[in-house]
C-alpha cells in the first residue's frame, strides 16, 4: 500500500516556538492555511482516495481544506495525534530535553523517555501501527493521512520497518508532504 503523508500547517504555537503535542489551544495562521493549498496540485498528482486526519483542530483544519478542493472522503483518527508531552505542552521547545523527549541532536536514543504525565516514543509506535494496520486491510486504498511531524517521523520508520531506537529525527516542516510504502508485516514493535 502506498501513502502520503502531510503535516498540518503552521501554527500559532509553531511561530511561537512552543511545545504542541495534544494540546489543541494552537491554531493554523493564515500563512499555514496557505501552505497546505500550495501542496493541492500535488496531492492531485498523488490521487488520495480517502483523507485520514488526526482530530486534533490543526490537522483537522488542514486536511478539511484538502478534502474540499479534491472532493474525497475526510475521516477523523484520534490515533494519528501528536505525541502527548504531558506537562510541557505550551512550555517552550528549549525546554524539552533529551531526558524526557528520547531525541538529541537527530537521534533517537531511548524510545522509553517519557515527559511528566506524557507519552514515549514506544507508546507513541504501539499507537500508530494499528492505523497503518488497519489502512492495509482496506486495500486497495490510496490514503492520504494528515497529521503531525512526530507523528510523521513514526509512521515513516514503520513503513520503512525501521527500528525507531536507531532512527534519524529528520526534520518535518509544516504542510511538508512525504510518500511511503507499507507492507503487511514490516512494522517493528
């Protein structure tokens, strides 16, 4: 199965430089509005035939304005969230360490780091391979899932069949657009 991804456009909270995960106070600005309909023709390109969006308002709001200008069917899934940072959503990016965000310097180097009342890495893995799961089973489907850049950086070290401790934390901008492949079978737990 082949799918797209894309991360929602930017937001309040992302010019901010604050921390999101699933806190859904931030909103798209104008600008993020704008750069989710620069990407339209090359999601026509792509062809989706279903949109699939995290419920959180960011994603919502960005797949909402791709499934207008495509006409395809738009589903919620509160699985494609962001990852929950707990007690730092709304702090500042800098104060999110390595100690509690398993990630430095674009490594990932504990899967099991944990923000207080937050999710890890791993729960965040256990979390999304049923959605990927549950999208094979309905093959043939041309999804498009629209969602978050952590999000993202796991799904695609799942289709890859990646074990997530030795993934690369590859930068994801806002509105980017990212083709993967999955096959049954490939997701590491």
């Amino acid at each position: 199965m082949r799918l797209t991804l894309l991360r929602h456009g930017t937001t309040t909270w992302n010019d901010q430089r604050l921390i999101q995960g699933q806190s859904d106070a931030s909103r798209l600005t104008s600008a993020g509005r704008d750069e989710i309909r620069a990407v339209l023709s090359d999601l026509r390109e792509r062809d989706p035939d279903l949109i699939v969006a995290s419920d959180l308002t960011r994603a919502w709001e960005s797949a909402r304005i791709v499934a207008d200008a495509l006409g395809v069917e738009l589903v919620r899934d509160a699985r494609l969230r962001e990852r929950n940072f707990g007690t730092y959503e709304g702090r500042p990016l800098d104060d999110l360490g390595p100690e509690l965000s398993g990630v430095d310097h674009g490594r990932v180097i504990d899967v099991d780091a944990r923000p207080p009342l937050g999710e890890s890495l791993a729960d965040m893995r256990a979390r999304l391979a049923p959605v990927l799961e549950d999208l094979h089973r309905r093959a043939p489907v041309r999804p498009l899932l629209v969602t978050h850049g952590g999000a993202i950086r796991v799904l695609r070290a799942l289709c890859e069949g990646s074990d997530l401790a030795a993934t690369t934390w590859y930068p994801v901008t806002n509105a980017s657009l990212w083709d993967v492949a999955y096959r049954d079978g490939c997701v590491t737990r």
